[in-house]
C-alpha cells in the first residue's frame, strides 16, 4: 500500500498498513489448510470483514476524510 495521505500522520496510515498486512497472511494460511473447520471457517469470515474494513479505512483517509471507527 501507497504511504501517501491527506491529512493523515504516516504511523497512522502504517499502523492500518500492519492491520491489513496481518489479516491478509492470516487468510493466507488459512486458505493453505485442506480443510477448515467450523471455528476456522467463522474465523475466515471475520477476517475478510476486518481486512475489508480497514482498506475502506485507509481510502477514506487518503481521500481527506479522517472518521475512525473502532473494530
């Protein structure tokens, strides 16, 4: 992800950088098992929502909005 923003100090944007980079290789591992279970699957789902949220996060900060909301 680009460190540029508006607006926005750059540990900010890379503290959101690190959330995302987390959920993603969590979702990487996951995906690597043959098979999830029940927990892991309900794990997968939130982890895409989170990922999700914090990239809607770090565009509306890039584009000058500075709204926060807790995960």
């Amino acid at each position: 992800m680009e460190l540029e923003a508006k607006n926005l100090p750059d540990s900010e944007l890379q503290q959101l950088e690190a959330r995302h980079r987390h959920y993603s290789e969590r979702l990487e591992a996951l995906t690597q098992k043959p098979y999830l279970s029940e927990e892991e699957q309900l794990e997968e789902v939130r982890l895409k929502k989170l990922k999700l949220f914090v990239k809607d996060q770090m565009v509306a900060r890039r584009n000058g909005h500075s709204h926060s909301y807790a995960v």
